[in-house]
C-alpha cells in the first residue's frame, strides 16, 4: 500500500477540514457578536481553535469586517449595578488563551519555516541536478582518457626501459672492445 496516500482522498480531507474550521470561524464570530465581545481577527481564532491567518481569507475576513462594522454603529450595552465587566477571573482567561495562541502560533510558524526550507532545497535540488549530471558525466569522461594515457605512457616505458637496457649492454660491449683494441695496438707497438 502507497505510504503517501491516495492523492484525491487527501486533496478531499485538506478540502472537508479546511471547510470545517470556516464554518468554526463564522459560528465564533455570531457568538462573540451575540455576546457583546469586541470582535477581533485574533478573538475570532482563539474561540474557533483556528488560525489568525484562516480569519484574513477571503469569505472570512468580509464576515469580520461587516460584524466590526455593525459592532461599532452600536452602542456598548450599559453594565448592570453592581456588575463589572473586568475580572480578574477574566483577565486571568483571557492571558492564558493568549499565551496558548502565541505558543501554537510560535509552532505553526516552526513548521512552515522548515517545511519552506525543505521544498526550497528540493527546487534547488532539482535545478542543479541537471548540470551535475553533465559535469559528472564530463569528469567521468576525463578520468577515463587519463586512465588511457596512464596505461600508454606504462607501457611505454616498459619498452623504452628494455631499450635502455639493450643500448646498456652494447656501450658495455662496444667499452670492452675498444680497451682491447687499444690494449691490443699498445703491445703491438
């Protein structure tokens, strides 16, 4: 079985997940609009459990906007006596989505930073591939000449060494004959 997985049944997934955090977006937004909370992209995401990215794509951001829009031609409703909008229950929340949406954010941007590294390696990859081939396939063609040559000059000089030799051994002769022709013509003096 492919490891990879089929390329429609993942394409359908991304298509179903990525439709199912828009509808969880759009739902966080008319909850947070009902409730009176001040809508931000930011807000948007930490209630929906999406990314901040997600909320500036097109069919959200519009929602957003209009929601904003309406939000500020309405007055804030006036707080009740005796109730307060601030608590520090509230803000203690608030920080703690906060600091869990910085965290996977600071994940999510890991991920896409190697993930971008990754795919920029492949495209480099692939566009020298071609030219170290070439240059591969070049060297390789040059080592074999030197190899050929290599091989010649050897034998080469294993004829000429044989040669030395020979030519050695006649100066050796040629050295003896001639001492004793010149010992010979010495006596016949």
């Amino acid at each position: 079985m492919n490891r990879q997985g089929n390329p429609a049944v993942l394409a359908q997934a991304r298509r179903r997940d990525s439709l199912d955090k828009r509808q969880r977006a759009l739902t966080a937004l008319t909850a947070l609009e009902r409730d009176g909370t001040k809508i931000t992209h930011a807000a948007v995401a930490r209630t929906a459990r999406v990314s901040t990215w997600l909320t500036y794509t097109d069919g959200i951001r519009e929602h957003i906007q209009a929601a904003r829009h309406r939000q500020a031609s309405t007055p804030p409703p006036a707080p009740t006596q005796g109730t307060s909008t601030i608590t520090p229950t509230g803000l203690r929340a608030e920080l703690h989505l906060a600091r869990q949406e910085i965290k996977e954010l600071r994940q999510e941007r890991d991920r896409l930073r190697e993930t971008l590294r990754h795919q920029l390696g492949q495209q480099l990859d692939a566009l020298h591939a071609p030219d170290l081939t070439t240059r591969i396939e070049e060297l390789t063609h040059h080592n074999h000449q030197l190899a050929d040559q290599l091989q010649h000059a050897t034998e080469e000089n294993a004829v000429l060494r044989g040669h030395t030799a020979s030519l050695e051994e006649d100066l050796a002769a040629a050295r003896t004959s001639l001492r004793r022709m010149i010992r010979d013509e010495n006596l016949n003096q």
